[in-house]
C-alpha cells in the first residue's frame, strides 16, 4: 500500500513549497500570492526507500465563492483520498478563524491529522506549539519549509506508523 499525503491548510502557509520540496519537482506552483494553485496536485516521493503520493491542494478559507468553491472542493477531495492529512498553519501569522474551521472539519470527516507549523524559521517551536494548541490536534510539528528545517521530523510522525 502507497500511503497518500494531503497537504491541507489556508492558503499562502507554504503547501505548495512543502510539496516541491517533499517531491522535489516544480510542478506544483508557488504562488507569491494566496491561492494560486486552484487544483489537486499530485507526487510521488519517498521517505527512506518507502513510495508515498503526496497532494497539494489550492486551500481552505472558510467562505468560498466562485473560483474559491472550486479551490476548496478539491482540497475537500484530497482529504477524502488521504490516508493522512498534513493540516498546515502558519506560525507568522498565528492561529486564524479558517484554522479553527479546518480542524472541524478534519474531526467531522474524523481524518488521521498531524498539525504542521510551518514559517518556524527563527522563532521558538514552543511558541508555535502553544499558539495552536486551542485547535485540539495535538502539538504543532514545527517546521520552515522554505529552508528544510524539520521536515525529517514531520516525515516520521507521518510515515512512521505505515
Ligand atoms: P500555499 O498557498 O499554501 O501553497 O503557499 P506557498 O507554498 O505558495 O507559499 C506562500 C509563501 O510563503 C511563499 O512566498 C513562500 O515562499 C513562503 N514560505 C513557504 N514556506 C516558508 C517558510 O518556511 N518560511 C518563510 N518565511 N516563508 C515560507
Ligand atoms: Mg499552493
């Protein structure tokens, strides 16, 4: 079995760059701006000779309309696939009412989560694990996806227990 990776959260906290770099490809597009990826993206990488499919999705605001509604469908889908959600946030701009959102929604569809707290680049990863602990998933796994601090960490929480 080829466990799948939805990266989920907001958008603009750094999915897209998590992904190039977990899949180290440029095929999913970073945007400079929120919400730039409007659709399920999809990669295959691996972690310690084990194959995992990881999905990008464009991300979840919490009040979508239009190209929005579309965005967030396939970020609902990606969710459906996962066998484990990555529900990333961003420790810059702190927890934000989209966050808490998401978080239902992950114990609605009641989805195996690990709370990534991405941006943590020079700030203290106790900040960011208090900082999100009002969203019930646990402690934050801190993580700075643009430079590559903590991902080894991140992958085994997640793919550990495959
Ligand atoms: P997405 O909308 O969630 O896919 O977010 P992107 O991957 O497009 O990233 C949004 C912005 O956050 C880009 O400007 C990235 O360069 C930036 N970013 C991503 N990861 C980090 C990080 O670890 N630290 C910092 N400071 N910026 C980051
Ligand atoms: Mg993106």
């Amino acid at each position: 079995m080829v466990p799948v990776i939805a990266l989920v959260g907001r958008p603009n906290v750094g999915k897209s760059t998590l992904f190039n770099r977990l899949t180290k490809t440029r095929d999913a597009i970073v945007a400079e701006y929120a919400g730039l990826t409007r659709d399920r993206q999809y990669g295959e990488a691996s972690w310690q000779g084990r194959t995992y499919i990881a999905i990008d999705t464009g991300g979840l605001t919490g009040d979508e309309e239009g190209i929005d509604a579309k965005m967030a469908e396939q970020s609902l889908l990606a969710i459906e696939e996962a066998d484990v959600v990555l529900f990333i946030v961003d420790s810059r701009d702190g927890l934000t009412p989209p966050d808490l959102m998401i978080a239902e929604h992950l114990r609605k569809r009641n989805k195996q989560a690990l709370l990534i707290a991405n941006k943590v680049d020079t700030l203290d990863p106790d900040i960011a694990r208090a900082e999100f602990s009002p969203l019930g998933l646990g402690d934050a796994i801190p993580i700075a996806a643009a430079h590559g601090r903590g991902i080894q960490a991140m992958l085994e929480a997640t793919l550990g227990r495959f």
